[in-house]
C-alpha cells in the first residue's frame, strides 16, 4: 500500500534554527547609530517603521536575505538624515551587516532529533528564501546538512514552487508536508498547492511573514514545537 | 547504443547574454562620483583596483552578484574617502547598484539558435553563480526559460558542484558538456570532473575569472562563438 505522506519539507530560519533575533538586534543598532543623526521628531520607532518600508520596497529587486537588508539600512539612512549621515556611520551599518553574516547557528528545540526521525521514515527536504551563500553557511553550521534529501534555496515561496520541489523530491504536493514558521511562506501556499501545511510559531515573526491561518482547511495542523512532528506524520499514513 | 555526450551546461552571463559591460559601466560611475572626493594621488585607475579588492574580500562573505557588488563600492568609497564621502554620493552608488539589477538583456550572436537545436538533441542545463533573483530575473528577460530541461543558481562552480548537477540532470559528468566564458568557472572545474569544457571567450572578463587554459586536456576545447557549438557537438558521439 503507498502511503499518504513520503516527503516533508522544513523551513530553516527560526524553524530549525534561530534568525529573526539576529534581524532585531541589528534593527536596534540601526536605531542606536542613526538616533544622534535624524530631526527631533523622528525616535525609534519611526526609524523602525522606515526601515521595514525600505525593505518592503526593495524585496522586488533584491530578493530576501542580509544583503538586500543591509542595503535598506544604508538607504533609509541616508533618507531619513536628508543626506546628513556621517559615512563612518554608514560604514558601521556595513559591519552590522557583515556580522549578521557570521552569527553562530543555534538550534531550536527539538530540531535535530525531529530531522534525525523523520529523515528514517521519510524523504526530507530543506526549503528556505534568502541569500545563496548565506543559507549554505548556515547549513553547514548547523551540522544537520547530511541529513537531507535535497536542499532547495529558493527566491520565493509560491504555491507553483512548492509542486516543484514536491515534484522532483517527493511524489507531488498531494503526498508531502511542509513545516515552518511563516503562516505566509511555509503554511498557505504549501495548502494551496495540495499539501500539508504545519504551522510551528516562533515567537519573532517578521511582519512581512505574516498571514492569516488556513483554518478552514483540513491540512492546516499547528504544533508548539519541532517535538511534536514526529507524532503528526506517523498520523498520516 | 548509449552516446558519449548526452546533457550541456551552459553559463549566462556574458556566454548567453551580456553582463559584464554593465559592471564596467557602473565601475566608471563609479570613480566619476568618487573622484572630487578623493586625495590627490589618487586617480581613476587606483579606484578600480581598490574596489576590486574590496570585491575579492568579500566574496567569501558576500558571495557574487550585484548586491555584494553595491556593498563593496560603497565600503570602497568610505575607505578610499577616509570616510569624507558625502551621503548623496553613496545614494549614488545604491542607484548605481539598482540599474544593474534592471539592465535589459541583450542575447549574444548564436545564443538562442543553439541553446534551440541542442535542447532537440541533448539534456540543456542552465548553470549560474550570481543573486538568486536576479540570475532568474534575467533568464526570464532571456527568453530562453522553457528551453532548459533543468535551471541552477550556484553560489560557486566547483568539481563537486559540476559532478553532482550532472548526476542529477544527466548521465554524469563524462556524458556532459560544460559551455562558458570564465576559463576558471566554466572549463577548468568540469574537466577536472571529467567532463568537457567549451571555452567561448567573451572579450570583457572579470579579472577574478581568469585561468590558464587547461591546454593539456583533449576534452577542452575553445570556439569563437556559439554559433560553431552545435557542430562541436554533432562530433561527440
């Protein structure tokens, strides 16, 4: 007998390991260069709000990942300054990128034992937007690597790329799962497309990742974390 | 009977279409915004090659591509300013880095009548290194998307890169054929995997991307265009 579920794809940041906090951190050191820098009436909060409209705008041409965000820095920078910034300041917004680059992979609970598991029973597939280079690092560091089937690295997440991938690693999305963080990137589309879509929330969520839960929809599961995976798929038979 | 040679890869940028005049383009905005800005002993040749090594620096961090390119002129003409660069002119340099990402694409001779005729006879691959959106962004401008049996955006031409995209989209690297104008990229790293590798010298070539010619191998091979490739091709049987 074939069984329902043979693949099942994982998000990587703040899925299996974490990444937004690193985003936060540099935002508030983004804030803490700039704050000496802007007109009385714009705090840190505004500064905040222009920089996530900066990124907004440029994900069209650059994509996600720390460079085009790095790039956003520079430009709101410059905008919200009316051209004033100092240039060692922009220079220590390039450092501030340049660390997120080399941040230390930690795992989340339960990530490696849940791979380990499943990657037994299963074919298992990492899917994750972000820069090329940057994403393989993290991979690697995370030491978890050779336990996938295949690594996708992808510019987006659309219904359209998840049969793709579920195509020619698995057996079609109507026989696979995925599993991340992002209502809007790992769970709707994924649904859409004909698969599974579990939600695992991590608490940091990067507005641009929301998105309202599929509730009406029977392959739509929420679990609290990356331990209650295993259990899930052997449901699924 | 099993033929020798079943899939080709292709390189894209400057072998399907051209991209390094527009890095030179940039370039030369470049040293014009940076030149009323800079120290006396410095010229417009010194420019260049301190932003190539501020290129070759990065590249382990940044990777290729255009947004890695935009950040290393933008720390080049802070370092080469002793941090005396205006704001407005690292604008500059942002908008700079902004059009490379929408140049139009412009298809060298031969290039799509001989993807058109091998993709009839042959497996053809598509082989990049550069920005994940940007490279796609590109091949859709081309034209050329549906001809490929198979697209990968790599964050480095290795042998092992090589070995494993022939594996999976051919018959292995012996049976495959790799097409490109960077002798370091394209050529020298598919031979050593045991493939072909059909150097199509482009005339502009990124100094990073130079090699010596791997003269000794019978399965290199040089042709003034890709217009001699279906030819070349017909030959390996």
């Amino acid at each position: 007998m074939t069984r329902k579920l043979t693949t099942i794809g994982f998000d990587a940041d703040d899925t299996l390991w974490h990444n937004e906090r690193f985003f936060r951190i540099t935002q508030d050191r983004f804030a803490e260069l700039l704050i000496d820098h802007v007109p009385d009436n714009v705090d840190s909060h505004t500064l905040a709000e222009r920089l996530l409209a900066a990124e907004k705008q440029n994900l069209g041409r650059y994509g996600y990942g720390v460079k085009g965000f790095t790039l956003s820095m520079i430009e709101t920078a410059i905008e919200v300054t009316n051209a004033r910034v100092p240039a060692s300041v922009i220079q220590e917004l390039i450092v501030a990128g340049q660390m997120m680059l080399s941040y230390p992979i930690e795992l989340l609970p339960s990530a490696r034992a849940a791979v380990e598991v499943l990657s037994e029973s299963h074919r298992v597939v990492l899917i994750t937007k972000g820069d090329l280079l940057d994403q393989e690092r993290k991979l690697a560091q995370s030491g978890l690597g050779g336990l996938f089937d295949g690594v996708e690295i992808v510019s987006e997440k659309t219904p359209e790329i998840y049969v793709d991938i579920f195509n020619r690693h698995g057996d079609g999305p109507e026989r696979s799962m995925m599993v991340g963080n992002s209502m809007r990137s790992d769970v709707v589309p994924v649904i859409e497309a004909g698969g599974w879509g579990i939600y695992v929330p991590h608490g940091l969520v990067w507005e641009v990742e929301y998105a309202p839960a599929p509730d009406h929809s029977p392959r739509y599961m929420e679990i609290p974390n990356l331990g209650a995976l295993p259990a899930l798929a052997a449901e699924i038979t």
